[in-house]
C-alpha cells in the first residue's frame, strides 16, 4: 500500500499567517505540522509516501522531509499547482501508486489515541475496497458528513451540508483500493471547482464497497483550518507531552519503533537536535 500527504492549498483561512508560508509547515507546539500526519502513515505501516505541496513551496518539504531514507521510509514529492480539490492527489499520483492500493492522509489533520496504530495496521491488512472513518463533532457543517439510516448503516455522504444530517463528520484519513485512480480522473468539478473527496466516498457507498469505522471518543482527530483550531492543536499536544514526557508525532521515534532505524541511526538523528531539546528526548527513548 502507498501513501499520499496532501499538503497543497493556499492555507486562505489562515492570512495573514499562511500567506507566505504553507500552512502544514506552521509549528504545531514543537513539530512542523506535516510531521503528525506523517507519523499516522507511518504507525499504519506505509513506508513509500509521496509529499504532494505547491510548487511554490516544493523545495522547502524536500529540504525539511529529505528522501525519507533517514526514518527507513521513501518519500517523492509533486505539486498541485492549484487548490482544484482533495481528489486531484490519485491523479496526480497516478503513476505514483501504480498498480498498489493507497491511503491518503491531509497534511493538516492530527490523529492521537491508544492503538492506533494497531487499528491502522489492521485497516491496511484487512485490504477492504475503501475505508474511511466518521468521527463525532460538534460542527459538523465545516467538513464531509456521513448520514446513517436507523440501523446505523451508511446511506449519504455530503460535503459541508447547509442542513444537519448528523454529527458524524469524515476525517481526512482515507484508504482506497486502485480504482480510486479512475474514479478521481472521472468527476466532475463541484459548484467549488474542486474535485470533491466526499464524491469519492460517496461513489464507494453507491457501489456498496463503502467501509465506515467510527472513531470514538478515546481518540483525538485535530485539524488546524482555522487560527483558533490551530491554536488548540497546539495546546492539545502541549498538555499532553508535558504531563507524560513523551513526545507525539516524532518521525524519528516512530521509525524507531516500529524498527525502521536501529538505535545508532537515532542517536545521529537526535545529535544536531539537542539544543532544542527534541534531540535529548530521544536519546533520553534510548537509555
Ligand atoms: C476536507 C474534506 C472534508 C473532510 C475534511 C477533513 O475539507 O473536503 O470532507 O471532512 O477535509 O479535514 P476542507 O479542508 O477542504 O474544508
């Protein structure tokens, strides 16, 4: 299975923040945004991941992300050189994902809770024509949302409803099997001019090849679309790695971890890292 991050966009809700800077490269507390939904693909077990980002700002992810190869995973890049939507990433990694199955993550959505990473492995293994996972907000109007009829079955999936449907909302998580290439290059530009995710998703369910998991509420989904919920991304990552000393979306842990470096490979990651602290900490994973 392959990897996508889609860290393009213009970041608008953000100015003046994000106007000269992407905003999956803003600091969420002590990482680069982008480090968080790398770390997910990572725990799920993905290790060939494509880093999709504007042109404009291409070099910058590549000097910062580098070819992977120093966390045991492969990164490539390409652009999206206009926000035309979360679909456009399976065509413009058609050629990327091959013949493989693929799982897409948006470079701005922080996932943390207990296993996890067990459930994502799981999800790859399992292999299902699709999965994607309804998580339970209080404004769901801001995102895709999944309507269920009374035996809790999916039946609708609509982008940024004008009505309440339901509180369940789509995270930006999403595995999909090598149709998914196909289906993205024959929709059609919504009245946004986006090629809409939530069409996708709505695609699969009409082919009844939809699998929806709820996430509940032992698990934190973030996204940072606004300065406000930037800020509490922060704070929320904040609070928790102050009370347990233990860092959530280091790569370099990660790749420990999951066994993709050894221990020396970590150590000479955390050397020029020391200063700030985020280096000791993970020499401190080692003793
Ligand atoms: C996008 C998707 C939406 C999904 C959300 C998750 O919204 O279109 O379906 O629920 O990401 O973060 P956007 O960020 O484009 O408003």
């Amino acid at each position: 299975m392959k990897g996508i991050i889609l860290a393009g966009g213009h970041g608008t809700r953000l100015y003046p923040v994000t106007q000269q800077i992407s905003k999956q490269l803003l600091p969420i507390y002590d990482k680069p945004m982008i480090y968080y939904p790398l770390c997910t693909l990572m725990h799920a077990g993905i290790r060939e991941i494509l880093v999709i980002t504007t042109p404009q700002e291409s070099n910058i992810f590549k000097e910062l992300l580098k070819t992977g190869e120093q966390w045991g995973i492969e990164l490539s890049y390409a652009t999206q050189a206009k926000p035309r939507g979360i679909a456009e990433a399976f065509i413009i990694g058609e050629s990327f994902i091959g013949s493989d199955s693929v799982c897409l993550i948006l470079g701005d959505n922080i996932l943390h809770g207990d296993n996890l990473s067990t459930r994502l492995q799981q999800v790859k293994k399992q292999n299902q024509d699709s999965t994607i996972f309804g998580y339970y907000v209080s404004d769901p109007e801001r995102y895709g949302v999944i309507e269920f009829d009374k035996d809790d079955k999916p039946i609708n999936i609509i982008e940024k409803p004008h009505t309440f449907i339901s509180n369940y909302a789509v995270i930006g998580l999403y595995f999909y099997n090598n149709e998914v290439v196909k289906i993205a290059k024959n929709l059609i530009p919504s009245l946004r001019g986006e090629l809409e995710i939530s069409d996708i998703n709505q695609y699969y369910l009409d082919q009844k090849k939809l699998h929806v998991e709820k996430l509940g509420r032992g698990i934190a989904w973030l996204d940072t679309g606004t300065h406000k919920s930037l800020l509490d991304a922060s704070n929320f990552i904040y609070v928790l790695e102050q009370r347990q000393g233990l860092k959530i979306g280091s790569p370099e842990e990660v790749a420990w971890r999951m066994g993709y470096i050894s221990a020396d490979k970590l150590e000479v990651l955390a050397k020029p890292q020391i200063k700030s602290g985020y280096g000791k900490y993970l020499i401190a994973l080692l003793n």
